[in-house]
C-alpha cells in the first residue's frame, strides 16, 4: 500500500443512517430541526455540500453512547425498554422514531433520552431549559402511551454527556463550571399540545416554507438556497 490510509477522517464521515420509509414526522425533527429543513428532507432534496469532519466528532461519539448505554442498560435494568420503535397516527400525520429509554418509576412512565454536545451546545441548552428537546420527548410519551394503551406521561429525562472543554457558564448571575454529565428532569408537553404542534408542523411543510434556518446549520443549502424542487 503506496499511501497512509485516513483511518480517523474514514470512521467519522461513515454514515448509516437513513430515514425510516413510510413516515411523515420522526420525533427527534420536531422542534430540533426548522420547518424548512424538514420539508427539504421529506422532498428527497441532495445536499449540495458536506458537513465538515470536525463537526461530526459530537455525531460518532453520541452514537458510540447509544450503543453503549444500550448494553449497559440492558444488563443492570433488564425490565426498562430500550430503542423501543414507536410507530403511530397523531392528527392523521404517521410519526415514528425510537425511544432511547422509557421506565416505570412510582406507576408513572419516564421518557428518556440520550445527547451528546460540545461545552458551548450545552451552555446554550441550559439556558434555555433544554426547551428543544421537549417535544421530541412529548412525541415519544404518546406514542407509548398509544402503543401500551396507558395514560400519558408528562415525566422526561436528559441524559446529557458534554463533550470537550469543560469551560464555564452563568445564569441568574451564578457561576459554575460546565459538568461532563447530567440528567435534567424535564416536564413534557401537555397530550394536546403534542397534537397541535404536529399538526402544525405538518401544515407548514405540504408546501415550500420560508427558510427559518441559518446556513451553518444545514447542509442542503447556502446562504442562498442553491435548491429548489420546482423545475429541477
């Protein structure tokens, strides 16, 4: 062999994922993603150009975590349901995704979640109480509820992992340092929120919506869209 392979740049641009067939909404797009994002992913849009490989570190150790909290789970707490696949109808508008972990805890469902992010992603997070995240976790609590035949579960859970510099952060004047690990408890959306918001979400991407996204955090486009389904 005339040449040095690229070991590291082979492992983080290797991508399996692929979007599940048959669904209009996943979870993890609602409230995560834009409006605009969404619809250039339902439409089958190319990328026009890809992410750097820096940006993927935070994406391959965060899928490493999954897999080793999956085993992990598994061999402490066999009876909690792990990368359970949800699959069901809210507001005539098929969702299906897979929920990381959901327990019983005091007769009561908790929905729970893996995220892996760099100091500043999380600094930002935290401010905002991690408000992104909810309706993902609120989608996932319905469609158990709807699979199970159960009540719905307003109880949430994060489990964050930070990844790089451990840095600093303030809110409501306080200080404190960035934790390498976390578990916020988090309250979800009320059932008929969740149902309102998917259907709001799906209204806004039958057609082409504005693009409510910047650049940098989207690879199909640049500042000035270089795609559009009409005509091309």
């Amino acid at each position: 062999m005339k040449h040095r392979l690229n070991i590291l740049e082979t492992v983080l641009n290797y991508d399996t994922y692929k979007r599940v067939d048959g669904i209009d909404l996943s979870p993890s797009e609602v409230g995560s993603k834009g409006k605009y994002q969404i619809w250039l992913s339902n439409s089958g849009a190319p990328k026009t150009y890809p992410i750097a490989t820096e940006l993927k570190v935070n994406a391959v150790v965060g899928t490493a975590f999954h897999g080793r909290a999956e085993e992990a789970i598994k061999a402490t707490y066999p009876e909690v349901f792990t990368e359970i696949e949800l699959y069901g109808f809210i507001n005539n508008v098929k969702v299906g995704g897979v929920s990381d972990v959901i327990y019983n805890w005091c007769d009561t469902y908790v929905v729970g979640d893996y995220k892996t992010m760099g100091a500043f992603g999380f600094k930002k997070a935290f401010r905002n109480g991690f408000l992104d995240y909810i309706p993902q976790l609120s989608i996932y609590s319905y469609l158990f509820a709807m699979k199970m035949g159960i009540p719905y579960s307003r109880a949430g859970e994060l489990y964050i992992v930070v990844t790089g510099d451990a840095g600093y952060f303030r809110k409501d004047e306080g200080g404190g340092k960035t934790p390498k690990y976390i578990t916020e408890r988090v309250e979800l959306l009320e059932k008929t929120q969740v149902e309102l918001i998917v259907k709001e979400t799906m209204d806004a991407i039958q057609t082409e919506p504005e693009m409510d996204c910047q650049a940098w955090q989207c690879n199909y486009c640049e500042l000035e869209c270089m795609f559009r389904i009409k005509g091309e």
